[in-house]
C-alpha cells in the first residue's frame, strides 16, 4: 500500500472511530487552559504566552499558542478543538507508519492502526486540554523521522545533515508541548541498538545537545509543577522505597490496560503502598526480571522484545512516580500518561502477531481486532460529553474517586441542585478531609444558601488547609464585609496582599 492509501485510511478510520467526540463539551481544567484563561480570550494575551511562565497552567507555550489561533477562528466552540485533537491523533499515527516503514517493520500499517483505534488513548484525544499529549508528539515523531532520516538514509541518498537541525528544532518543539518527550534521545539510542547491535561514541556525541536541552526542560517543568501548579505544596504522600514500589505497579497497570483495555476509568482507584507489604515487592522486581531475561534472550529471540520494552519503561519514567506531578493527588496512574510510552507493546506485539499469521492471512486476522478496538474507542468517547456525564461514569467505576464526587457536585451547583450539591461536598469530605478545594466549594454552597456562619467557617478551613487559596481569602473578605466586620475582611485582603507578592 502507497504511503498516500496508508494516510486516507489511518485519517478516515481514526475521524470514524472518534465521531461521537466531536458532539463533546468543555471537561475538568479545559476552562483554566482554554474557556477561561485570560492569555486566550481576551486581547493582548499572546505575548505572555511566552515570556510569562505563570500566566498558563503549564509553561507548554505552543499549545496555548494553538488555543490562541483557533479562538480567533471559532471562538469557545468545542467542536474546533476537538477536531483538531482527533486530526493531530491520526497525523501521529501516519508517522508511526512511516517510520516503521523506515525501520522496515512488515506490520507497520497495522501497529499504526491498532495506535490510532487503542481506547487507551481516548483520554489524550477526547479531552481538549490534552492537546498537549498530541501535539507534542507530533513534533516527537516527526523529530524522530527526521534523525532517521540523518543517521540511516537511503543507500541511494548522500547524508543529509540539515535533518540532523531539523530533528533537533523539532525536538524542541515537542518539548514547549509537554516536558515528557525529554525521553526521545534515549528512545533513538534505544532503536539504533535494535537495528544494529552496538552503539557507538559518536551516537552518543550526537545526542549530547539533545539530552541537554530535555534535561533544561525537565527541570524547568519539575520547578513548575512544585512552585506554580501545586506539588509544593501538597503531600503527594509517597518517598523513598515507596516511589519504586509504585513505578513497579504502574508498569504492569499499564501493560495490561493495552492488552486487556476494559475498565478504563478517568481517575482509577488510588493504590495503598505499604512498604510492609512483601507482595508488592513483586511488581518492580518483576520488571526488572523480565529486562535480565529479556537480554538474555535477545540473540535466541532477537533484540526486538528487549527494545520494546526499554522504550516502554523508558517513556513512562517521567509518569511513574519518580517526580511528583499533581494528578498522582488523586490517582497513581491515568490513560493519558502512556500516550507515546504504548508504543513499544503495539508495535512489538502487531509485529508478533503479523510474524505468526503470516502475509494476507496476518490481514483478516488483524481486522476484526481494529473493528473492536474502534467500537471500544466509539463508546469510551462517549463519557467525555460532558463534565457531569465524566463524573458519573467515574464515580460507578471508582465510587471512592473523591475529586469526581467533588466535582460532580459541583456540576449540580451550578443546575441549581444545591441540596444535592451540598451532601455530596459533605460526603467528598468525609473521603477526603484535608481538600482546601471542597471547603472552599462548600461555603460557596453556603452563600448561595444565606447560611452565613456554615461558608464562613469553611472558608477559613480551606485558607487554614491551604494558605495560597486567594478565592477564598477574597470571598471571605467580601462577606465578612457584608457581615460588618470590617477588621476581618482587613486581615485578609493584608494577607492577600502579602501572599500576592
């Protein structure tokens, strides 16, 4: 099949699979990236998108600067953004075939569409604020096609040193999407191994500015993600021994959702790890045994499996508990963080299948497996219509998942539930005391109820949880106003002030 046919089937399949998003709505922390990020919605915002590190969520400069295109085209209509999303998913499963096709891997076409139909990767499409996810590995892909395009070009074509530059610029670009792709260098060492053997100084003289510049955009990410998005000042509460216990669950969780994706939940139950537990001492030794046996092996079963697995582990490491990032608050694990990782197994078990069926044979076999793997995709879409239809969906599955009930609470605010509003913030308190974000919700419910004294202490116990929370300094202060305490209402805006700084 021409590479043309390959890109109208993997666009048409991929467009078919993930209809029902294009009907989604906005979800969770797409208003703090998109519907009500200033930078984005009103003028003058597009300079700060870069020279202001706090201005957005994340410093992921190129894609709020894709936000701030496309809200100048179609305004707060989800569908644009959504289509988008789904377009960059196909583009990026176009180029996985056609590097594959460079690697010279006979089931590139269907790894390429088992990546593009996977559910697993509802989450990174579905959801607008993971552009991220997509978009960075686009500029992750194409960086890759461009290396190897330098390093192993045609025999027929004289080496080509401009894409060397181009590999290098488009690395950088995936990594002002999302600091995660810092892991490319070590990916392309990895195949370079698998293709010849052996690696050489100079592939690694080669890679020196490319690490350099992933570990510049790690560090400044970790730095943001505890001084500005929050780990800094909430206890993700694991260290040590703990962090290793989850990074060997995780790798196994992972693995199995890609081959068994049922059961795919926004926020998954977050695991207890007890360090006195010997049993989960088995999942990080696991992983380490099947990487001893693995090489071991690879002159018995080739450097393939060993490969496969190396990028997958590799590509997680920044996912896998090492760093503290804050969605781990609520759970150790989410679809969205094996986006690229998921590779590894797809290829190396499309390209299994493919070996064991043989030719046209490989084809029927892999057909119905793409047909029920669009079907999965098709209805997984459909929970991501909108935030309260999210938070159902996660609560049935995960009904200790305390930020879905949070938010779902939320969701009946704001349609005039308050009662009901009000009992599932209480109940999310229960699960979850220390939560500064429910306190601060309840006494907003509080207000909305004219009981005064019940929002006035719920304030102070979302400032006492979490002094930084400006909102709830400034509502307090708004309503003990209101109350005629004006020492109060004092106090805090002094305190504003000083924590504003």
């Amino acid at each position: 099949m021409t590479q043309r046919k390959a890109a109208i089937l993997i666009l048409l399949a991929t467009i078919a699979a993930y209809l029902p998003a294009l009907g989604a709505g906005f979800i969770w922390d797409d208003d703090s990236y998109l519907t009500t990020n200033p930078v984005i919605i009103q003028p003058g915002g597009f300079h700060k998108i870069w020279l202001d590190h706090t201005a957005t969520p994340q410093y992921y400069p190129l894609v709020f600067t894709s936000f701030y295109i496309e809200h100048a085209l179609w305004g707060l209509s989800p569908i644009g953004y959504h289509l988008v999303n789904i377009v960059l998913h196909a583009l990026n499963a176009f180029l996985v075939y056609h590097i594959l096709k460079k690697l010279g891997i006979s089931a590139a076409l269907a790894a390429a569409m088992v990546f593009a139909l996977h559910p697993v990767h509802v989450e990174s499409v579905a959801w607008i604020t993971e552009r991220k996810n997509v978009l960075s590995a686009l500029f992750y892909l194409a960086s890759l096609a461009c290396y190897l395009r330098y390093d192993s070009p045609p025999a027929s074509s004289p080496p080509q040193p401009k894409a060397y530059s181009l590999s290098l610029l488009l690395y950088l670009c995936a990594l002002l999407c999302k600091s995660v792709t810092a892991t490319l260098p070590a990916a392309i060492l990895v195949i370079l191994w698998w293709q010849r053997g052996k690696l050489t100084a100079r592939d690694f003289l080669r890679m020196m500015p490319s690490f350099m510049v992933g570990i510049v955009a790690g560090l400044h990410t970790a730095w943001i993600e505890h001084h500005h998005v929050g780990t800094g000042r909430v206890d993700i509460g694991i260290s040590g021994i703990d962090r290793v216990l989850v990074a060997g669950r995780a790798i196994w969780f992972y693995l199995g959702k890609l081959i068994w994706p049922a059961e795919l939940i926004f926020v998954y139950p977050r695991w207890v790890i007890d360090r006195s537990q010997p049993w989960q001492y088995l999942f990080p030794l696991g992983a380490i045994a099947l990487l001893i046996s693995l090489w071991q092996l690879r002159r018995r079963i080739g450097r393939g499996p060993l490969a496969a697995a190396l990028l997958f582990g590799g590509t997680l490491v920044p996912a896998m508990g090492f760093v503290d990032v804050y969605p781990m608050r609520f759970s150790f694990v989410a679809d969205h963080f094996q986006y690229l990782a998921s590779l590894g197994p797809i290829v190396l078990i499309t390209s299994a299948c493919a070996q064991f069926a043989r030719s046209r044979l490989s084809q029927l076999a892999i057909t119905p497996i793409l047909v029920l793997l669009a079907v999965l995709t098709w209805k997984q879409c459909g929970i991501y219509e909108s935030s309260k239809r999210l938070w159902t969906d996660t609560l049935h599955k995960n009904p200790g998942a305390w930020m879905a009930q949070g938010n779902l609470a939320t969701c009946l605010f704001r349609e005039g539930k308050i009662d009901e509003a009000i009992d599932l913030y209480k109940e999310n308190l229960r699960l979850q005391p220390l939560a500064p974000e429910i306190h601060y919700d309840l006494a907003r419910a509080y207000v909305y109820k004219k009981q005064v004294s019940l929002a006035i202490e719920h304030f102070q116990l979302a400032i006492q949880q979490n002094p930084a929370i400006l909102k709830a300094r400034i509502e307090l202060a708004a309503l003990l106003l209101a109350e005629m305490n004006p020492e109060g209402a004092i106090f805090q805006y002094q305190e504003i002030l000083r924590t504003d700084r």
